[in-house]
C-alpha cells in the first residue's frame, strides 16, 4: 500500500444519497447494504453514518460481517442475506442477527440452537421469485411455512426475494417478479397469525420499478453515488442525482524523457511516436487498478485527462503527460472521482474494465488505505 495511494470517502455524498433514497422510498424503511464492506466504503463507518441518518436496518452477506457491525455498537436489524450455513446459526442468535433462510435444511440446527440459548429464533424466508439462484419457490413455501409453524423455537417474520434484472427500465422480468413476491406474500400473510414484513427492492427495484417497496428496500449502488445502470441511469434521471462518494488518487512519483520509439514496460505494449515525457504511478493492479486498464484508461492530472500508456504492471503505471509541461513529480493523479471541472467515474472505469461500477468501487475501497472526508 504505498503512501501515495489514497481512497476518500466523502461523508456528505453518502447523507445525500441515503436523504434522496429515503424521499424516493417513501414510508418504505432503507436496509442499507453493507456487505463487502460497504462496496469498498468501509463498512463500520458506513453503517455508523446510515444509523444517525436513521436507516431501518443493515444488510450483509454472512455472519461474521454481523457480527462485525454488532461488535461496533450497531443496534439496528442486521439480515444475514447470503449463504446461511449451519457453522453461523450460533454466531446468528447470540449477536441478534437475522438469518434469511433458503429451505427447510438449516431449520432443525437452527431451532436445536434457539432451544438451548432459551429462545424463539425469528427469521426471514428466501423466495425466489425469478431470480433463480437461491431460495424457495413459490409452490414450495407453504411447506415450508408449516414446517417453521411446526417448531415452537421458530418464528417467521417475514420473507424478501430479489430481482435479476431491475436495472433494466421498464423490464418485463421484473414487472412478473414482483406479480410472483406479490403472491407469495398474500399465502405468507394468510398462513401466518403473527404479523410480518417484506422486502424486495434493491437500488434498481427502487427506481425502475413501481410499487416493489414494501415494507423495506435493500439499498447498496444508490447509497454510494451509482446507478445500477451506469451512465444511462445518471443520464436519465431527474435531478437531484445521486453523489459518488469515493474518489481514488495517487501522486506522480517521477516524470521521465524518452525519445520517440522507447518501448514502455512491459511486452512494450505502448511504443511512442514522438518524444514523450511520461509520468511514473505507484499504483497498480495489486491496488486493484486493473491490467486490463493497460493503454485504455485516462487519469486526472492538473484537472485534465491523460492517457495510460503501456502494461500496467503490480505496482506501476504509467501515464503519457507530454502535453502537460508543468505535470512533477509529487502532482497529485486522480484516477476516480472529480479534479478540477473534470471527473473520472466507476462507470467510465468499469467500462474500461468490462464490468459494472460495483466490481471497481469494491476493488479500489478494498486494497488501498481509506480515509473519510468532509
Ligand atoms: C447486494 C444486494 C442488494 C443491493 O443491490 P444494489 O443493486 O447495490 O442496490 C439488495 N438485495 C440483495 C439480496 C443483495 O445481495
């Protein structure tokens, strides 16, 4: 991690972006998803920040990020959405987390647990209602709704499903996905005595599909300045717009002269046409900066775009600044985010990469050292 190498967090984007959020959702409460730490955000002062903003609970993928959040003095309903296996359910109970349960297998180890901790252990159901990866179907949930009935240490509280393709406006897919969780939850409902809650909507579910609120929306992308359809969906929207929150930057460490025909790094991928001076990074795809970026991707220096030139190597880049003279070593480089009136955005960077804004906000906030700002 070298000293240079810096990822900001600004806390005023993440207020803005959870107060939108909380307008667009209505009297629906914001699960805010925290998992994978926060998609690069950090995950403990994410979740410290959305509590004082007055989120309704936190979403993680396993266990031990529960566990985490528990550990830091968070006190809100922590879903435990991804991959629930036996190993956890103790993990589960004594931190108060909610386990969010696929089928009937895990039951029996959960009830045995919540007998010998002296308790009733609430849970959320997993429907798949079109997203085909995990969860019960929906002519599968009545047994399981009597199976959990059956159990005097079980409780259900609920049951979310989640939508395969709600980043797509006005998608059909979505439309009979939500027409499948509304079903369901009419059986839950009626099969139920105790009252009980749903949720369904990610950031997509939010803003492209209407009535798929319910009781919570599961909110990761939008929280951090992103839509889930990249550029189109800033595009597209009505003002106000979503805020990225993390900016990414390093400093030059040197400015070399080569003539024209110098080879750079390595495989010489990048040959120069003319004399070139050509800026040094200590940044590379061990900090997750990408070797696919190599001779594709732009970085901010003196608030204007320069070009990549070459191999991006483990712990090296290198950026052609011919025609920036004054460009020094010790110049500050934004690789993500705002420099002067222009901006690199993780969706321009993850085109770049071939992949969606949250696979480069996850790498970048994840391998380089992080500070929060504003
Ligand atoms: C990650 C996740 C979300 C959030 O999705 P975004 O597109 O980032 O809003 C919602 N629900 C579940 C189950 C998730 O795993």
């Amino acid at each position: 991690m070298h000293p240079f190498n810096r990822v900001e967090i600004s806390r005023q984007a993440l207020i803005h972006n959870f107060r939108l959020c909380q307008q667009l959702a209505g009297n629906s409460g914001i699960m805010a998803m925290v998992k994978a730490d926060a998609y690069g955000h950090g995950m403990l002062d994410c979740a410290h920040l959305f509590a004082e903003a007055g989120v309704a609970a936190f979403g993680v993928a396993d266990a031990t990020e529960g566990a985490a959040l528990r550990e830091a003095g968070i006190k809100a309903p922590v879903f435990v959405l991804a991959g629930v296996v036996p190993q956890d359910l103790g993990l589960i109970l004594d931190r108060g987390l909610t386990p969010v349960v696929p089928d009937a297998a895990l039951l029996p180890v959960l009830a045995e647990q919540a007998k010998a901790r002296g308790l009733v252990a609430g849970l959320f159901i997993k429907l798949d209602a079109g997203m085909g990866r995990q969860g019960v179907l929906p002519d599968g949930l009545a047994d399981l709704v009597r199976v959990i009935q059956d159990c005097p240490y079980l409780r259900c509280d609920g049951m979310m499903a989640h939508f395969p393709m709600s980043d797509v406006r006005d998608s059909s897919n979505s439309a009979q996905v939500l027409a499948a969780f509304r079903g369901a939850a009419d059986v839950l409902t009626r099969l139920l005595r105790s009252p009980c809650r749903f949720h369904l909507a990610n950031s997509g579910g939010l803003l492209y599909v209407a009535g798929a609120c319910f009781d919570m929306v599961r909110l990761g992308i939008s929280l951090y300045g992103y839509y889930p359809d990249g550029e189109a969906g800033r595009a597209g929207a009505a003002p106000p717009l979503l805020r990225p929150a993390m900016r990414f930057s390093t400093r030059i460490i040197q400015v070399r002269c080569v003539p024209a025909g110098t080879g750079l790094g390595y495989n010489h991928l990048f040959v120069t046409s003319r004399p070139s001076r050509i800026a040094v990074l200590p940044v590379g795809y061990a900090d997750g900066y990408l070797r696919v970026l190599s001779n594709r991707a732009e970085v901010l220096i003196h608030g204007r775009r320069v070009p990549v030139v070459g191999r991006i190597s483990m712990n090296l880049t290198l950026v052609d600044v011919t025609d920036l003279d004054a460009a020094q070593a010790g110049d500050e480089v934004v690789l993500l985010g705002c420099q002067g009136k222009e901006e690199i955005s993780a969706d321009e960077i993850a085109a770049w990469m071939e992949t969606i804004s949250y696979e480069a906000l996850c790498l970048f906030g994840k391998l380089n050292r992080r500070v929060l700002v504003d």
